[in-house]
C-alpha cells in the first residue's frame, strides 16, 4: 500500500496562491495484475472525478499516477502544477 499527498498550486491573477490538497491510497486490487487507488479531498470544495476509485494494470505505482493525472486533467484543476509527496504527515 503506498500513501501520498497530491498538491495542486498556482497563483492567480490578483497574485495569491491558489492550491488544492488531496490525500492518494494504492494497493493491489483483487484481480492479479491490477491495482486500485483512492482519492479523498482535504481541500474544501476542490474538484473530484465521478468515482473515488481507480483501478489499473500494473502495481500500485501506476495507480497512483494513474489517479494523480485524472485529478490533474479534472475541469477546474488546469493552470496548476502538482506535487506529489510519498510521505504525508
């Protein structure tokens, strides 16, 4: 199972920063071959996929940027740079 925080950041016209904070979960899913992650938001009213799973073939890691890069790609995250960090405190 891998834990990470995903950061989006950017400053806005007026010049204040703007950022978007979600909490990652990936582990092996129950089809050898796949796995799944999760995404919970830890910024008000940040912008979320339809569904809060994703599974993918590969190990944790591709489900990891698998759901990294659909948060990114979501309407209302474009314009901000993410940062990904695998030890959340």
């Amino acid at each position: 199972m891998i834990n990470a925080t995903l950061k989006l950041t950017r400053v806005a016209n007026d010049g204040a920063e703007m950022f978007r904070k979600y909490f990652l979960v990936s582990d092996f899913a129950d089809v050898r071959g796949q796995a799944k992650a999760s995404v919970v938001p830890l910024s008000v009213g940040a912008p979320m996929p339809t569904s809060e799973h994703l599974t993918v073939k590969g190990g944790e890691n591709e489900a990891m940027m698998a759901m990294a890069d659909l948060i990114k790609g979501l309407p209302g995250n474009e314009g901000f740079a993410a940062k990904i960090d695998f030890d959340p405190s």
